[in-house]
C-alpha cells in the first residue's frame, strides 16, 4: 500500500484494502521447481532461537517472496509519481493550480488501481508499508500527513491498526531479519531480471549487510552463553 500513490492511494489502501484477511497456502509451480518439500523425510534445522523443519522454513520464504513480487511494483509506482509530482508541483505558480493538479492525480490513481488494491491481503499490506519507504524514505504515514493532513494520517493509522499494520513502520534491513530478507529476494530478482530495479531512497549495499548478518549471527550465540 499509495498514492502519489499519493496519498489517496495510500489513503485509500490504508483503509479499505487491508481490511481482507488471509490464509498462507502454497500451490507449486514450475518458477517455484528449484523448492522441493519432502514429504517422506523432513530435515530439521536447530538454530539458537528454534527449532523448525526445512520445509516449513523454506515454505515461507517462498510466501514472502511472492508477496514481494506482488506489491513491489506498487512501492516503485510510489516513488516514480512521488517524483513526477514533485516536479510538476515545483512549476505551477499558485496553490489552486496545485491543488486542481493533485486532484486530477488523484482521481487517476483511483481509477486505474483501486481494483488491484482491493486484492491485497493484510499480510501483503505489511510488507508494502515497508517498501514504499525502502522507495521513498518516508513512512507511509508521514507521506499521508504531507500530502493530506495530519488529521487523515491519524484515522488512517488507526485504521491499519486494526489490521495489524503500522503506517509508521519504517524499513531496517540491518536491523530486522524479515526486512534483510526482504532485501536478499529483491537482489536476487533484480540480477535475474525478474523485478524492475530501482535504487531505494537510502542506499543499501547488499554485501556489507550480509556480511553483518553473518557475523550477527556468529556473535549471537557467544553472547547468550555468557548470560
């Protein structure tokens, strides 16, 4: 979930299409071939946290990245009218120019995605509020305060509270093992061509931030013994 996607598309993900709720079932296809579950016998993974069996690790990275390839594009379609917005907005002299302009972007967006919005699954939702501000640099919250008003952000996070989304999340690759996730599928789609790529607002070099994670993950136990 947005709207340059603006902000009534954000306004309007936030509110109404999150609201579907979801059931994480998986249907093999031949793109999803290099994933093979064995039914028979099960590997079991222990790790300082849990214990899990492969598939089921493997199973739902499989349904992250499907739900990355579903909502990138409209996290990237965030930035790029952020941007044109922006530049348009700079040229008009008069805020009734402005506002008539928005206005005319606004009904635009609505028109040619509410029907795909509508699909996204509350699940879906948390992780679009992460990649807009991978894109943007803004939570979506923020980016609703600015181009609406503090007034409509604030019913928009309740809203999306009551779905178990935060419009104020923010994206820590460094820091939350999901969003680090998140980043290793985009690179990965990215070399294969599978996504169109485009530079997130705060730079990200993917090498240092394996790197950190590996070494985080070497550390962990160490430091947990001590305890």
């Amino acid at each position: 979930m947005y709207k340059l996607i603006l902000s009534s598309f954000l306004l309007f993900i936030t509110t109404f299409s999150f609201a579907q709720t979801e059931t994480d079932t998986l249907k093999m296809t031949q793109q999803d071939s290099s994933i093979i579950y064995s039914i028979e016998l099960k590997e079991i993974i222990f790790t300082p946290d849990n214990v899990y069996s492969m598939d089921e690790d493997k199973k739902a990275k499989l349904i992250l990245k499907r739900r990355i390839f579903k909502v990138y594009p409209f996290a990237k379609l965030t930035a790029d009218k952020l941007t044109q917005l922006n530049a348009t907005m700079a040229k008009l002299k008069t805020n009734r120019e402005k506002k008539k302009y928005f206005k005319i972007v606004e009904k635009y967006l609505e028109e040619e995605f509410e029907p795909r919005l509508k699909k996204l699954s509350r699940k879906d939702g948390q992780i679009l509020v992460k990649l807009i501000y991978r894109q943007t640099g803004s939570t979506t919250f923020d980016l609703i305060k600015e181009y609406k008003s503090s007034w409509k952000a604030f019913w928009a996070n309740s809203t999306a509270y009551l779905f178990d989304i935060n419009l104020k999340t923010q994206y820590k690759p460094y820091d939350v093992k999901e969003d680090y996730q998140i980043e290793g599928i985009l690179n990965a789609a990215f070399n294969q061509s599978q996504l169109t790529k485009q530079e997130p607002a705060k730079p990200i070099d993917f090498d240092k931030l394996n790197n950190h994670w590996i070494n985080k993950i070497k550390t962990k136990p160490t430091a947990e013994a001590k305890k």
